[in-house]
C-alpha cells in the first residue's frame, strides 16, 4: 500500500465506471462539442438565437410546459420561480424538505437576495410526507418538492402520495415547483412520461450536467408569462450571459444521446444494489434503488477503504464510487451511482 | 436595392471588419479552444482547479491584486462588490453614472436583489467631474466609476481628474469600484500599466467577451478577503457552476492573443476618425478616440444608411459597424469600433 496514489490518474485509466460517466479529456469534449453544431447554427446573443431557443422549446415539449428559459444554473432557476410565485401571491414563504439544495448549498440565498422566509417540512432523513405538511401552520406562498431525494438516495414517493402532496398545496393556493435537477432518473419508477411527471408542478428546473453529462446549465419550465418574468430575474441575477452556447450544445447532446438509457441504469443499478446487499458490512439507501442513484454505507476505517477502492480501481479498471468517500458519523459513507 | 439582403450571410462573407472581430463559425471556435488545452488539464469543478485558479491568479497580478474570482458575468461581478462594501460600511448607497450598466441593463437589480439605493452622479451625456461629486450630498458606501464610459463613446477622464475624484471618495471612506468592462482599452491613453489604473480602486472588474474575443465571463478582483466572501455570494447568485472552464479558456486564449494589440487598436481607431471627420455627414464622439471605441453619428434616413452599408459590405468585402445602426432622436447613431 502506497500514498503515492494519484486518484485521478488512476481514474482516468480505468474503462469502466460504476458511479457516473467515463472520464472525457477536455478537447475530446471540446471537439465533440464542435462536431455536434449544425452548419446553419450561430452563436446566441443573450439568450436569443435559433440555438438556444428551439433547445428550450425542445425542453418545455418533453416537460409539458408553455414555455422554458435556459439558465447557466439550477440555483438560479429555483430561485427565481420561488420568487417570481411568491411575489404572485404576495406571501414571501416558501417550504421544502430539510436537505433541500436551497437550504444546503446556497447560503441562505432565498433570505438573502430574496427576502424570502423559508419553512423546513418533514424529517431530513425521510420523504416529506402529507402528514409533514399537515403540521405546517403557516400560510405559503410556494412549495418546493425533490424528485429524487438526491441527500437520501434519491428516493421517491409513490405517485399517489404524490398526488396527494400536490393536492394538498392546490386546495390551499399555493404554487408547486419541482426540483428536477435529476428528473430524468424518475422515468423507470413512475413509468411515465416526463410531461405528466412535470404537469402535477406550476414550474419545473432540470439540469442537464447529471446524468445527462452536460457541462454545466439548467432549464426552467412552466407558463409563459412566468417564462418571461423569469427572463428579467436572469438578467438581475446576472445569468442572461452575453453566449450560453458551450452548455446549449452539451445540454443537447446529452439528452439526445442519455435520456434513453435511464431505464436500463435503473436496471444496473438494481443488480448492483442486490450483489452490494450479500455484504454484511453494507447498507444501501434506499434498499431497492428506484432511481439509478443510492447510498451506499461500508462500516470501516476510511484511509483503508479509500486505499482499497483505488487497488479495485488499479487491478480492475474499474472506478468504484461518484463522490469520493466521506465519513459519516456512525458510517463511512459513500455516494455512489449518482451526483 | 432589394430586401433579400441578410445581414449575417454577408457579414460571414467579409474578409475585414472595422468594428469587432471577425467572426468564426461555432465549430472553429471550439476546435480552437480545444487546441489550446494543456495535456495535464482537467474541468474546474465549482470554481476549484488548476486551469480556472491558475488564470485568476494571472488576472489578479496583472491587475497589482491580491486575489480574483472568476464569474459567468460582470453583472454578477459588479452587484457582489457593491454587496460587499456597502455591507462592511452598514451604508446600502452606492453612486454611479447616469449610464452605469447597473443602471441601463440590469432592471434595477441592485434594488430588488441586494437592497441597495442608488445615487445617478453627473450627466448622461459627459463624464462624471468632481464637482458633480461635490453636489451629493448624501453619505455613500460605494462609488463606481467606468473606464471608459461605454456609452459616451469610450471618452476617458485624465488621470488628474481620475485621481481627484478618488481622493474625494477616500476622504470620505466611500468604497471605489472600477467597472473596467473594457479596462483593457485604457492602456494606450494613459500609457500606464494596468495594475497602476486598477490600483486607484479597491475592486475591479473586467470582461473577457468584448476586446479580448471570449465566449462570455468576467474577474472580479480585490483584497483576498473581498474576493473570499465574493465566491459565497457568487454561489447565491447562482453563478458558482459545475463548470466553467469553456468560457475560462476562451477568456485565456483572448488574453494571450489580443492584449498586446490594444496600442494598434487605438492607433487604427484614430485613423478611422480622422477620415471620418473630413466627411460633413459624420460626426464622431469622442473627436479624437481615446480607446479603440467612439461613436459613429451620421445624418440620413436609417433604413437608406442601413442599405448602404450593405452594400459596402458586398462589394468591398469590409463589415462597417459593431451594433446594428439604430436611430437616434436628432441623428442615426451608429456605436462602431467597440460593443
């Protein structure tokens, strides 16, 4: 056992990946990238141009929406739609689940760029549930849903459960917006389409980096005034770029090239699940993995189960895991099969 | 004359543009950036990595700072730094130029998302002096002053009149940023480097899509611990991506390739205005460019001059304008040479 190990060498050797897509070097993507323009396609101009928008009609067809606008991020997409129905409903509330990326990942943004109060609904380590919701004593202006639940293994309530969550916020007035950074992976559980999946939501934010192996960039659906509005709050925000095409293009790219594999990495992903389950010294979140992402527990020192994986990876070729390890409290933890 | 004329199809066609550069189709672009990767070279990942660090690094000491964070906008750029210094003097005022971006172009952003009151100094149609400053009469936390002021035709105050007016701002603990969107066309006028105008300042900001040919991004630059709370409000705004390495090598590329052109630049740009100004039709702002940039005002019907300058395109080979000729109340303004 050596700690000259390189993990990222020896990454780039393997040819075989468990937990999210084969390494590219940058000008293999770059020159990909190029080969996919079509003859006729130009640069867009802040947000304008034949590129950029038929890729956003394309979008807000699969989704089932009016309209899409296509944003350099996630975090500004949900922002924005939380700001724009609140500011409808003159209530500046919002709820969502404890390990919502807006609670985690952006420092208090929605309170601090949006004047926004937040309310934090259910159990950080379950679904939020229509019981949850019942305990919430105060008004909302919108409410936030995760489909997965990326921060517990990408779980998802069933479709009526589902049903009865939107339900409960449309009996009350108070607008949904589905956080479908990985919505493409809900396919293969709901078994159907992304337009009904989407059409239970007033707005929908999907990323395209994910599963789908873009560069970086997200798309925000819903009516077209919305849309509109939500073009303005880009701009404050200052995500109407001057040219999004490098994301456009790789955003394209991998949807025409991914989306069509999420049931049988649904399907990997499952057999994996069953052979990783024999070992008494693991756990997986959820058990039954119902998207192509889960969390996988080892009990263990981690400097030696790092070690370990990096000799799978060096014996094998075969890169074992997405992140790379972390501890957890009582676990070592290991996000794999998923961001 | 005929109407079948499209614009773009004989821009492409043109061997020399007199404003802008000359354009490249998307695939050529792309194969270049991918050339211009280094064999060890790998993405940023969230603003971390050795390509997207390493080139801050470059910008930051090229500018005489200690620190810079690269970021998808300069209107992200520009709101965080007003942020910031305005939040560590507990004074939400910040003053600039009747014609600031964030006054034109970002739909009252630094109001609606940082809270901020804004203060119009000067007129429109002149620089900012230190006697307008004179007449605030109201405590400010920030001053933003551009260089050069775009809209105005890119004129330039002297550095006397640069350097009084940032004494007046440090007399009075006013913060000083600089908008130097176009910060690189100042080197031949005031024949100082860049690190010595960028030193009057305690932040800057600089473009890298304008005179330097990128794809879109910008650097802010400052004090370590500036930038440091910078890259949190970046993360809020949205704009701390996955990925941002197209637009840092395209930003990489421009700088290595276009700085050391800004002195031909400005030395073309006043030849330009020299023969214009024999013509009685035209009349130049600035009369003698101080960038590369001026305005372009030329008596006549529009739509006749629009044609013309097709027809020039045609038939000389030679692309006139930057933007596309708009009318003006009393002439038909035409913004050349610059964006």
């Amino acid at each position: 056992m050596t700690n000259a190990r390189d993990p990222r060498e020896i990454r780039r050797k393997c040819s075989r990946s468990i937990a999210g897509h084969h390494t590219q070097t940058l000008p293999q993507i770059l020159h990909a990238l190029a080969d996919s323009v079509q003859p006729e396609e130009t640069p867009d101009i802040y947000g304008q141009g034949k590129l950029i928008n038929d890729f956003e009609a394309e979008v807000a067809q699969l989704l089932g929406k009016e309209a899409a606008v296509f944003m350099p991020s996630g975090t500004m997409c949900q922002q924005i739609a939380l700001r724009i129905w609140t500011d409808r409903r003159h209530l500046p509330r919002v709820g969502f689940h404890p390990t919502a990326h807006l609670e985690l990942h952006e420092f208090q943004a929605p309170q601090r760029l949006h004047g926004l109060q937040t309310v934090l609904i259910g159990s950080p380590y379950q679904l939020m549930t229509l019981k949850d919701l019942q305990a919430v004593k105060e008004p909302l202006g919108a409410l936030l849903l995760e489909l997965p639940q990326r921060e517990i293994g990408g779980q998802l309530p069933t479709w009526e459960e589902l049903i009865e969550i939107i339900s409960w916020a449309r009996e009350r007035n108070i607008a949904t917006h589905l956080d479908g950074a990985r919505l493409w992976e809900c396919k293969p559980y709901y078994q159907r389409d992304y337009a009904e999946i989407a059409g239970l939501f007033d707005t929908v934010y999907v990323s395209f980096y994910k599963s789908l192996g873009g560069i970086s960039g997200a798309i925000l659906a819903g009516p077209a005034d919305v849309i509109e509005e939500a073009r303005i709050w880009q701009r404050r925000q200052g995500g109407n770029l001057y040219q999004l095409y490098p994301y456009v293009l790789a955003a394209r790219k991998g949807l025409a090239e991914r989306l069509g594999h999420m049931e049988a990495y649904h399907e990997k992903a499952k057999a994996i699940a069953a052979a990783l389950a024999t070992f008494p010294q693991i756990e997986i979140t959820p058990a039954v993995p119902q998207t192509h992402m889960m969390h996988v527990f080892i009990r263990g020192e981690r400097g030696q189960l790092t070690e370990a994986a990096l000799e799978v990876a060096e014996e094998s070729g075969t890169w074992l895991f997405g992140a790379w390890p972390y501890a957890d409290p009582r676990l070592s933890k290991v996000r794999a099969l998923g961001w």
